[in-house]
C-alpha cells in the first residue's frame, strides 16, 4: 500500500528559508510552518545540517514492504549517509540480478518535485537523530499526508556482518534492532534538501 499527500497551494505569508526540523519542505529551498489540505509538500524536515547548508527530509509517502529476500553481502553499518548505502546496495543488487524492494521504492519514488534517484534509504544514524524529534515530525507527517503513521518498524539502509537490517521501532516501549530480512515493515524514503 502507498499512501500520499494530495495537491495544489501553499501559504505564502508562512514561507520561511531557513530549515528547522519539522516544518514543510516545499521545494526550491521554501519552508512552511502550516500547511492547507491542498497543499503540495515535497517532504518533512527531519534534519537539519546548518553548517552546510543542508536538511533532510521524509517524503510524505511509505509503503510497506519487505527488505530484501536474499542476503547480498554487503555490510554498510558504518557508512552514516543513507544515500551513499542505498547506492552500495543497489548497485550490489544489480550486479546478482537480485531485487530490494526497500531500496527499489526509495530510489525509484517521485513527486511533489522529487525526482527519480533522489530519494534513499535513510541510515542507522540518520534514524537515531531522527528519533531525537520523531514527535513533530510525526505530527506534521500526519498533516502533510492526512493520515498518521501507522508503521510500528522503519527500515533502514544499515546492514550489519550478519546480514540483518536495522529496524526503528515507534510503536510506543517496543525495542529498536536488527532485523532479518524476510519480514515486512514500513518505508519511507529520504531525500537531501539544499537551502
């Protein structure tokens, strides 16, 4: 299942150009603190690099789908950019003519100005500064698409030496960890957000 935002205007009196974690990534370097129901969000602010000039954002979509069926042999737990694991894997996918839903998905997404390649499986690290402010961007997650996060496990990018996948778990006192490959949980895919 895929869900979505819908489309259309945004509040021009709540555009800010200066990335902070949860507001709504309107594209071209454009925040806003509201939204309308009609409003086209490109992704929600997750975290902010204000030394370089640099954010990262969830896209408002997710779908539900498994890791990978089969181990690759490729160990990317300490590669900290999500986008430079998502490529690894990919490209090791490729070369056994394999497939990884997961990363597939996410490299694969577009919309709201988001284009093919762009978006990627965000990493261990970047789902652990996620988790630091997971509540507003839940919040305006749930804004931006009309409907709250129903996952209770996010995958990630990081892949450990015994060929697990990282999990986040944010359904309430539930523990965050490795998890096989077999099993099903939801995706969102990141994107680098420059402003």
């Amino acid at each position: 299942m895929i869900m979505k935002n819908n489309n259309a205007k945004i509040l021009p009196q709540n555009e800010v150009f200066a990335a902070e974690v949860g507001l709504f990534d309107l594209g071209n370097g454009k925040f806003a603190r509201k939204i309308t129901r009609r409003s086209r969000v490109r992704s929600i602010v997750a975290i902010v690099d204000e030394e370089q000039h640099l954010a990262y954002g969830l896209c408002p979509v997710y779908q539900m789908t498994s890791w990978c069926p089969t181990c690759l042999g490729v160990i990317t737990q300490h590669i900290a950019s999500g986008m430079e694991a998502t490529r690894l894997l990919l490209d090791e996918a490729a070369e056994r003519e394999i497939s990884l839903p997961a990363a597939e998905f996410c490299a694969n997404y577009e919309g709201y100005g988001v284009k093919k390649g762009e978006a990627f499986l965000l990493s261990k690290t970047e789902m652990r500064k996620i988790t630091i402010s997971a509540e507003r961007i839940f919040k305006s997650w749930k804004l931006a698409c009309n409907h709250s996060l129903d996952w209770q496990m996010l995958f990630t990018s990081t892949v450990n030496t015994d060929y697990c996948v990282w999990g986040e778990s944010f359904s309430g006192t539930a523990v965050s960890g490795w998890k096989y490959q077999c099993r099903t949980f939801g995706v969102v895919p990141m994107v680098r957000i420059r402003y």
